[in-house]
C-alpha cells in the first residue's frame, strides 16, 4: 500500500499533468479539497493552502457557489436522479470548501469565500440510498459537516467585526465583539443533535463511525471557542479584565486534550484536526502554568502540567506526523524555557513567557526533525524528553521583539510556517 506521502505527491503530479488549472474540473476540487486530510501532517500546508485557494476559483467557474436547491418531490426519471445526485455532491464539495476557508481565518486574518456571495445550501440530512431528506435527529454520512458549516459560518463575522485590518477598533469594542460571537457560538452548539454532544450506547452499537465523530466535534468545538477567543488570549494571562477568555480557554485546552487521550487508548481513528488542536491546548496550559502563581494546596497547576507532558508524550509516539513532531518540539522549546528562567527550585509564576528563548529553542529542536539525514530524524526524535535538549544553543536566535506588545498570532503562526520543508520531499 502507498503511503500518503506518495499519495499526495501522486495527486500533485497528476493535477499537473492534466493542467487542471486550465482543464476544469470537480474532480480536481474534491481531490484538493480530500489532501487536506493529510497535508497538515505532512508539513505541506503552504502547498495545500495555495491549492485550496485556487480551488476555490475553479469551484467557481463550476458554478458549485450557486447550486439551486433540490426540487421539493422525489425524482422520477434517471435524468431527474442523476441531477438530483449532482447537486448533492456539489453541495457536499462547497459545503466542505467553506469549512476549510472559515477555520484557516485565525492565519492569514482574511478569507476567501464570502458568505454574501454564494447562495449554495447545506447538504441534506439524506440516506443515501434514495437521497430523501431526514430529521436531524436521525445520524447519517452528512451530519458531522452539517454542524461544521453552521461552526464555520461564524468565522468571517468574527474576524470582520474586529474591524478594518490597517484600522481596528478599539480593544473595547473588539472585546464586545468577541463576546458577542462567543455567545452565538453558544447557540449553535446548543442545536446540536444530542447523539453528538453525549454518548448514545444504542446508536452508537449501530453506527460504528458515531463515537470518533462525537469526539472530533468535541474537539474542534473547543477549539473554536479557543480561535474566538484568540485574539485576547495572551493578554488574558497578565489582564484580568478578560479573565472570561483565560477561563473558557483552559476549559477549553482541558476539553481537547481529554478527547485526544481517550482516541488515543482507543486506538481510534486519528485525523490532523486532532494533532494540530492538541497542540494549541497543551501551549494554551503551558502558558497558564507560566502565569499563575502556584499554590500548594491548590492542584490545577499539577494537573495542567501533567496534561501537557501526557499529551507530549501521545504526539511523540505519532513517528511519521510532522505536525506532531513540531508540537512536541514547541512543547519541549516551553518546557526548557520554563525552567531556564525560574529554575528547577522555584516554582513561582508571574506571567513572564520567555517568546525570545522559546522560538530560539523551538528553531534548533524542529531542525533535528527537518533534516532526514540527521541521526535523530523520525523514530529516534519521540523517545526523547525535554531534559535531553538543555544544552541547545538559545542564543543562536536574537529577536527585537518587545513582550508587552508580542502578539500571539504572528509567534504562534510564525512557529509553524518556520522552516519549511521542500513540497514534495
């Protein structure tokens, strides 16, 4: 069997082949739009972004933004059913478009599909044998994306009503706003089908895929609380004025990483989504442990620091994930940070977070990953701790940056487009 890499390479070079940037096509969308499954974990996320968006353009020239909605009776003929099944697989492909568009904003602070300019509906609740629409209640292959959408959805409002990029708002305004989509983002997860938000024994005997899917959505839920949050979540660790943001974000960072430990025991299916928000819960905690000031008879900073390690330890045993790899190279950069600046002995915090020594730490630990010939490349790096990499050279980065003003977007994101790795191996 091919690995993905090979897979992904051989659907990189086939595109190209077939010139589908001229030779339009659905086919070249849902190819796209499927190698996000595993382009993450792969380290080739520019790539597939700069892919996606042009699928974006050809999902367009297709017309997948406009689909009219299915006619209300039951088709008849096979020319009626065949349309009928069209529609439903363009839906499911711009359905699937708008997810990846809406849940990438936190990167680039832009997106690419505007909510005022399409008029494509949601995928119905269907079976699929016949494609008759079915109470929400009821669990089928379309549910999960349906309650994504409706997650998505609220992105572009959340980014937009921070006001003009070159002219924000003012950090009051904005906050209003973040609490504002934080609610509608309350309600939305109030609509969700019961059979996804608790564990229902008797539909999930039934559908074997029911279990995993709850416990993605747990997780990506939580994470979108987190990217609402976002842009006051570093702040919230030295300001208690949004303490509301620190609180649900630890909640938050908890929540996934409980998830990510049972799919873990479980040996459960395990998508890029999983990794890449574990990764943000365990440095959300990691910062939490940094900025509080411990008390001996209070044990969340114990528990916060041993769902970290335990969750270092679950991404370090994913040998061939690049993006776990570079989680557990950030980790470990935190960790070693951590300790340099209050020693092993004292354990006091203050909400001092070291980002100098961190990127610099973090740059030579991702170089033992990035380079293959290196004799701790994949499969040597994960057995390691952090205790083995306390002689790296942190001086070996210098940056000007000014703490008080470090804006955790541009070092988070700037942590995971360093050191790029050729597209195709």
């Amino acid at each position: 069997m091919q690995t993905a890499q090979q897979l992904f390479s051989g659907m990189v070079q086939t595109l190209y082949h077939s010139h589908f940037l001229n030779n339009l096509s659905i086919c070249s969308v849902q190819a796209i739009v499927i190698s996000t499954e595993v382009a993450h974990n792969l380290g080739l996320s520019q790539l597939n972004a700069t892919m996606f968006n042009a699928a974006v353009r050809i999902a367009e020239c297709l017309g997948l933004h406009k689909i009219k909605d299915h006619p209300s009776s039951l088709t008849q003929t096979r020319d009626q059913w065949e349309e009928r099944v069209e529609r439903e697989v363009g839906r499911r492909v711009w359905c699937q478009m708008i997810i990846q568009d809406h849940f990438a904003i936190p990167f680039t602070d832009t997106y690419s599909i505007s909510p005022l300019q399409y008029s494509t509906g949601r995928p119905l609740n269907a079976d699929e044998q016949n494609l008759s629409e079915l109470p929400t209640n009821i669990p089928t292959i379309s549910t999960y994306v349906r309650v994504l959408v409706e997650l998505a959805a609220l992105m572009p409002d959340l980014v937009d009503g921070l006001g003009p990029m070159n002219k924000r708002k003012s950090r009051r305004e904005q906050y209003e706003h973040i609490l504002q989509v934080d609610q509608k983002m309350r309600a939305v997860v109030k609509g969700i089908p019961s059979f996804l938000l608790r564990p229902d024994k008797a539909k999930e005997s039934k559908i074997p895929w029911l279990s995993i899917v709850r416990r993605s959505l747990a997780i990506t839920a939580a994470e979108k609380i987190i990217m609402i949050h976002r842009p006051f979540l570093f702040r919230s660790f030295h300001d208690p004025n949004y303490g509301h943001s620190r609180r649900t974000c630890i909640a938050a960072a908890m929540t996934i990483l409980r998830e990510h430990e049972t799919i873990a025991k479980e040996e459960d299916l395990s998508i890029w989504t999983h990794t890449a928000f574990a990764i943000t819960a365990a440095v959300i905690l990691c910062f939490e442990v940094n900025a509080t000031v411990e008390d001996p008879s209070d044990g969340k900073i114990e528990m916060y620091r041993e769902a970290v390690l335990s969750a270092r330890e679950r991404l370090a045993l994913r040998n061939h994930d690049l993006l776990a790899q570079r989680g557990v190279a950030l980790i470990d950069a935190i960790l070693i940070a951590e300790e340099a600046h209050f020693g092993t002995k004292q354990r006091k915090r203050g909400g001092h977070i070291d980002f100098n020594r961190i990127f610099a730490n973090y740059s030579t630990l991702s170089r033992v990953i990035l380079n293959p010939d290196d004799e701790m490349a994949f499969g040597k790096f994960p057995g390691n701790s952090p205790d083995e990499f306390r002689s790296v050279d942190t001086n070996e980065m210098q940056f000007a940056w000014n703490q008080d003003e470090i804006d955790f977007d541009i070092w988070f994101n700037g942590i995971f487009t360093d050191l790029q790795p050729s597209p195709l191996g």
